[in-house]
C-alpha cells in the first residue's frame, strides 16, 4: 500500500449502501484526484482483521470511512482502529439513501483539504525549526562581521558572503573614525580575525549570491565562489609571489590611488591574509608558481557554484559612495588634485598610497584644503536625501589634515551643518576650535 498521511475508505456494502451511491462517491473523488479505496463489506471481522493488518504497515495518521457511521459499527471498529495505531485520527462519513453523492463527495473533499492544510503548517514548523539555527550574512563589512559574530556567539549556525577578497568593507580604507578619532583597523581588525577563527562561522570570499528562493524559515540560496587562483588551504601569506611577479597594476582596494601587482593581497590586516591573481592582467609567466614553496598557484580554477539551505537571511551590503564624475563643474577625474572622501581618507591613512603623508598630485603639501558638502545629495536631479555621514566625515578629516599640516588652511563649503549623533557635536566644536 502507499505511504501516505491520509486514506480514504468507502465501504461498499449491498445490504446497507445502494452500489450507485458508493460508485457515484467514487467517480466524483477520481475527477478531483483524491484517492481512495473501496473495501466491500468493510466492517466484517475477516475484512476489518485485514484491514487493520495492512494500515500498521503504512505512515497513515488520518482515516476517513464513509460507510454506515459511527452510530452502527463506528464505536466498536474505532476503539480497535486506536488501540492497533495509537495516534490515528478517524473521521466517519454516513453513507445513506436521503443524501446524496454530491453532498457525501464535498464533506470528504472539505475534510481532505482540511487534512492537507494542516500536514502542510506541521512540516513547515518542523522544517522551520531545523532550520532556524542556519543563518546567511551577506556581506562583509563591519556590519555584516558583527552581525555573524552575534549570531555564532548566540549558538547560530552562520555563513557568511563577501564578494571582494578580503573581509572589512568600507571602515577597512578609513583612517580614523568618529567622533573619537579612534585608529579604524584598531578596532576592525580583531573584530575580523574573530570572524575568520570563529567555530560557528563559516566564510565564503570572494562570493556572490545569484539566487534566493523558499519562504521564511527555509530559504535555497545559491551561491557563485569566485577562483582566487591560488589556494586558500595551502597559502601561507608569505607573499614571495608578489615578489616575483612582474606585472604592476592599479589597486582597485586603494583606489587605483596605488600599485600592486596582479598577484597581491589586498593589505596587511586583510581577512583572509591569502593572496589572489587578477586573472586579466595575469600573463601566466609563472614565476609565482615556481617561487611558492607550498604549491598553492592554480592558475586553471574555476568559479563553482554552492547551494545553501539557511533559515534566515541578513543582508548587510554596506554603502555605495557617490561618484561624482556627473558633477562636471567640480573636475573630478580631470584635475588631479579633486578627490573624494574615501580617496583622502587613503592618502592620510598610514597603510595609504602615500604612506600616511598628504600630498598633491605632484608631491608638495597639501597646505590648502577645501571640502564640498552635499555632493550627489539633496539634489533633485541625483539623490535627495541627506547621506547623514559626510558633515561629519568632513570635519573629522579637516582635523585630521591639521594633524598633518598643522600650519594649513581648511575650509568645509556647506549647506548646513548636520552632527546629529553622540559626541558629533563636541567634534564638531573641536574643529572650530583648531581654525577650520
């Protein structure tokens, strides 16, 4: 017999039922696909005795008989139905003369809908509850790490994706961050080494999430990981393939602002500290490979693809900063000396292109510094919000450009001043203190 959770029984018994009325019953239930079984004479002891034999056998918890009701026979075959299978639930459909196939066939689809229903929400709470303990972060900047590490501290199960090579995000190419004025790869740092060591999480770098299906609770994720090239178990970090490489080109992390080569990692505190090709500029001259020492160059890998079954779903993407290429007027890409926030916040930063000095395109001190407010914000033609962060960026970098040029002059062009947070405000002060 199926394994089924429910079953359906007609009991076709000429001295009690009309053999039309049972037939008509079981047309109607094939039309709507609801299978059944016909047993005649069903409440005999040989009939019943077999019956019962072969219902042990199968994963039915629901029973509906239609034949005389519960009144007759009901009592008596249900007390023996429960004590053979504890657990069943029986339903009873009377089967007569004053009513007819119709009225019989809709009660059994009701109760068979109803049944469905029910068997559905307890698998998925069941499903849900083996689930929930499984958690995707996408995304791993300093949101997406906190994020993961709560979870895994709390006993959670997390997997977490970073499309670039190196956990961190923005907060990873700032230099100092306010309103304290605190080293930012101070404090990132241990947070993502952390992160990397931590039991209950598992990191997929560089990844990038194609597809999410499911509901709440049970969601399939697929996943692309892209090659490193290099292989991640074997690497050391050592960095002597960079050594040899001879391939120098712009460094996307810092910004195109500094070299590197086209095998790297991405800076000193990076998570994974593992090295990585660029495989467009990668002549394939294989010095690198003759140079590792632990065999891990694999210049053939190939992106594979994972898929996840998680119970809920964090997206922690971080912040996209503004190009302002569209803003002609303020020349930026044209005149070299135009950079933006995150641009300065590399120059001034001690692991910069610059080695921490801040200087101009031509390498003289940067003496005069002016900071435009509001670029690519509450403008109607680009984005009209506020972004909530630049006021204070920019005045915590025109401290910091005094910190460097002490005897410099800097000015912050605004719309208004907006320091809307704990200590902004002192920050603020600070500034204004200290002539900018």
């Amino acid at each position: 017999m199926p394994k089924t959770s429910t079953q359906i029984v007609l009991c076709d018994c000429p001295d009690h039922h009309a053999g039309e009325l049972v037939s008509a019953v079981g047309n109607i239930l094939s039309d709507h696909g609801v299978n059944f079984r016909c047993v005649k004479e069903f409440c005999k002891l040989e009939v019943f005795s077999r019956f019962v034999s072969e219902l042990k056998h199968t994963k039915v918890d629901n029973l509906l008989i239609a034949g005389c009701g519960y009144e007759i026979a009901g009592e008596f075959l249900e007390r023996i139905l429960k004590h053979e299978i504890p657990g069943l639930e029986i339903v009873w459909e009377k089967l007569g003369t004053n009513k007819d196939a119709f009225s019989i066939s809709a009660n059994i689809l009701a109760w068979q809908s109803t049944v469905n229903r029910k068997t559905k929400k307890k698998a998925d709470r069941k499903r849900r509850k083996k689930m929930e303990k499984r958690v995707l972060v996408i995304g791993g900047g300093v949101g997406g790490c906190q994020v993961a590490l709560d979870l895994a501290d709390g006993g959670y199960e997390v997997i977490l994706v970073e499309k670039t090579l190196s956990l961190g995000g923005n907060m990873a190419k700032l230099d100092k961050t306010f309103p304290t004025l605190d080293c930012s790869i101070c404090i990132l740092g241990p947070r993502l080494v952390e992160v990397a060591s931590h039991p209950n999480i598992e990191l997929l770098t560089p990844a990038e999430v194609t597809e999410v299906s499911g509901e709440p609770g049970n969601y399939r994720v697929k996943v692309v990981l892209w090659p490193r090239f290099v292989d991640m178990r074997r690497c050391s970090g050592c960095g002597k393939c960079a050594e040899v490489c001879p391939i120098v080109i712009p460094s996307e992390w810092n910004l195109d602002l500094k070299p590197i080569k086209a095998i790297h990692i991405n800076f000193e505190q990076a998570v994974p500290l593992r090295s990585a090709i660029t495989k467009e500029y990668c002549v394939e001259c294989k010095l690198c490979e003759k140079v590792c020492e632990r065999e891990a160059i694999c210049l053939n890998d190939k992106p594979t693809e994972k898929v996840l079954q998680v119970g809920s779903i964090v997206l922690a993407t971080g912040a996209r900063p503004y190009s302002p290429i569209s803003y002609g007027a303020y020349g930026y890409r044209y005149i070299p000396a135009v950079i933006t926030n995150i641009e300065f916040e590399r120059l001034v930063c001690a692991t910069g292109p610059t080695g921490g000095s801040l200087i101009t395109p031509e390498g003289a001190p940067a003496r005069t510094i002016a900071f435009i407010q509001c670029v690519g914000s509450r403008n109607e033609r680009y984005n009209r919000y506020c972004s909530g962060y630049c006021c204070t960026a920019s005045i915590k970098e025109a401290i910091l450009a005094l910190e460097h040029e002490p005897y410099g002059h800097v000015t912050i062009f605004y719309n208004d001043i907006r320091t809307a947070g704990k200590g902004f405000e002192e920050l603020y002060q600070r500034a204004l203190d200290k002539g900018v």
